[in-house]
C-alpha cells in the first residue's frame, strides 16, 4: 500500500509541476524569452544559450509536430541540418537566411535583428526592446518594454514548454573567452542548399572542437590576431519591410538576410556617397571662398597702395607747389626790392646831380658879382 500511495504522490507532483509550468508560460514569459524572427521562433534562456523552432515553407522540406512529446525544436534532437550552418565549435550560426551571433563565452548576443545583452553577472539583460530587471541578489524580478515592434507581447503556444537547454556536452557556453579571435564564416542560404545536396550524404557532419579545445586548424572559419569587434554584428537594424506580429504560422517577410544587407549596402553607399559629394561641394565652395577672400584681399591691398600712391603724389605735388611758390615769392620780392633799390639810386643819383646843378649856378652867379 505504501508503495501505491507513494507512485500516486508523484503522480500528483509531477502533473502540478508539469501545470504550474504551463501556467507560467500561459501567463507571460517561462523560463526561456520567446520571440520570433526571419520565420524562426526561437527561446533564449538567462544564462545565454537558446533553443529554436523552424516550421520551413516552400523548400522541399517540412516541419510538423504531430504530438506534444514529438521531438520538435533543436535542442529536444530534431534534425535542422538541411536548414542549419555550424562553425568549427558546432555552433549554429545561421538558419536558412537568419544569422545568429555569439559573444566571447559563446552566448547568443544577435538573432537576426534582435540583439541580446547581458549584465556583469552574466544573466541575459535586455532581448531587443524587453529589458530585464534583477534585485540585488542578482534573482530576476519582473521586466518592461519589448522585443520589437513584430513581438510585442508574449503569444502562449503549447509547445512552448518543451523548449530545452542543450545538453552537456552540446553546450557551446563557456566560462572561458574562447570565441574571442574566433570569426565563422557563413553563406548565403541558396549555396548552403546546394552544398548540402551534394554532401549530406558523404559524411555531412564532421567533428567538432570543444569549448577549450587546443585548436589546430578551422574549417568553417578563421582566427584573427586581434579580438573581435562584437559592435559588427549591430550592422543589422530593423528591416524596413512591413511584417505582420506574432508566431510561426503567421505571414513573414522571408526576403533573404543577404538581400536586405544587400539594399542597407546601397543604401549606405549612396549615403556615403552623398556625404562625399556634399564634402566635396563644401571644399570647392570653401576653396572658392579663399580664392574670392585673397582676390578681395589682393584688391583692397592694391587699392591702399593706390591711395598711397596718389597720396604720396598729391603731397609731393603740394610740396612741389608750396616750394615753387616760396621760390617765385622770393624771386618777385628780390625784384621788387632790386626796383625799389633801383629807384632809390636814381633818386640818389637825380638829387646829386640837381644839387650839383644848382651848386654850379650859385658859383656863376658869385662869379659874376665879383666881376
């Protein structure tokens, strides 16, 4: 009896648990931040790793969940491959057309447009918009805003409690910046397709290193001297397309990734090459304005010199005048006092020679008296 009672008890505790789990996820976000993005839903947990569903249309493939316990999404062992490019650790880093991203540790920081951060205690922060909020004993207490405009509120499906955390020895996060010098490399999902029907069938899948593995050589990537910039991956913004919100039955814009980068490439070029042409026009105007500005400087310098001039030839002519003037006053006043001296002399002259005239006639006239 003890024995019934106890399997009963379990019984009892595991339908509660498995309730109060689906009461969770009814009710807002569960354990794991549901989103969905490029037609792909995928479930990020605090710590950084992820699980994910894809249900594909029109690529020859399909994706259906025929009971709740069928293995469905990446993690519970579905098979992606046709669909999931890895790097050399075995991680994914895109499905179909959307690019996944990892930081140092090997945490999710991108899916497609959705950036995901972290706070220095290593628990997820903020997904897009959604920002999460933690006490000061670093538990987690509510969150505000949301994802993006396309995820606004958390649409409960009952599949949503079968998401799982990889398994250990699947787990790419790591206590250890491994992925710091680290670059995958990716392709377009139409050559991945192609690769893959040619080679799936000859030993697709290769070994994998570890997180902490002492590599060799890369296959799926290349290592660089310096730490990546995980700023590149904010490359990606919102597409510009209208979508309509919600899961993975909805109607998306599936344009591929590449396309749309493809368009935000242009797009920047024609920016950038406005910006030149309005630099360009800047430094000609600026330059014109130089040249005009020395033109103008070169003028108003020749015109003071010209006034100079002329005013250095009006006061040598003035001078010129004041001295030729002085000079004829001197001149005319020497001959007026030469005339008036002149005529001093012959007054002189008249008056002696009347004296003697006179002084000659007395002596006649004395003469004749004696006589």
């Amino acid at each position: 009896m003890k024995k019934i009672y106890a399997f009963f008890a379990f019984l009892v505790i595991g339908f509660s648990a498995k309730a109060a789990v689906a009461d969770n996820y009814r009710n807002s976000y569960g354990e794991a931040f549901i989103f969905v993005e490029g037609g792909v839903e995928f479930a990020v947990y605090p710590d950084g790793q992820f699980d994910f569903y894809f249900n594909p249309r029109h690529t020859g493939y399909s994706v259906n969940i025929a009971t709740p316990h069928v293995n469905f999404s990446y993690n519970s062992g579905y098979n992606y491959d046709p669909f999931v490019q890895y790097d050399d650790f075995g991680a994914v880093i895109q499905i179909e057309n959307v690019p996944i991203y990892y930081d140092y540790y090997g945490r999710i920081i991108q899916a497609g447009h959705v950036n995901i951060s972290y706070n220095h205690f290593g628990r997820l922060s903020r997904v897009g918009h959604l920002y999460l909020h933690y006490n000061h004993h670093n538990h987690f207490t509510h969150y505000t805003g949301y994802i993006n405009r396309y995820n606004r509120h958390y649409v409960y499906r009952p599949w949503h409690r079968h998401y799982v955390r990889p398994q250990a020895h699947f787990a790419i996060v790591y206590h250890q910046p491994y992925r710091a010098h680290y670059h995958p490399e990716r392709m377009g999902y139409g050559l991945y397709k192609n690769y893959y029907k040619k080679h799936h069938k000859k030993n697709f899948k290769r070994s994998y290193y570890r997180p902490g593995d002492r590599v060799a050589t890369y296959h799926r990537g290349r290592r660089s001297t310096a730490q990546r910039d995980l700023r590149e991956t904010n490359r990606y913004s919102e597409p510009a397309a209208t979508r309509t919100r919600s899961n993975v039955n909805t109607t998306r814009d599936r344009r591929p990734y590449q396309l749309r980068d493809t368009e935000r490439s242009a797009t920047r070029k024609a920016q950038v090459q406005r910006r030149e042409s309005t630099q360009r026009r800047s430094t000609h105007y600026r330059k014109e304005r130089a040249t005009v500005g020395r033109d103008e400087t070169r003028s108003r310098r020749a015109s003071a010199r010209e006034v100079k001039r002329s005013s250095r030839q009006d006061a040598r002519r003035s001078t010129e005048a004041r001295r030729g003037s002085a000079v004829t006053s001197k001149r005319e006043t020497v001959k007026r006092n030469s005339r008036a001296r002149g005529a001093q002399r012959a007054e002189r002259a008249q008056a002696d020679s009347r004296a003697e005239a006179s002084s000659s006639r007395g002596n006649k006239r004395s003469s004749r008296g004696r006589g």
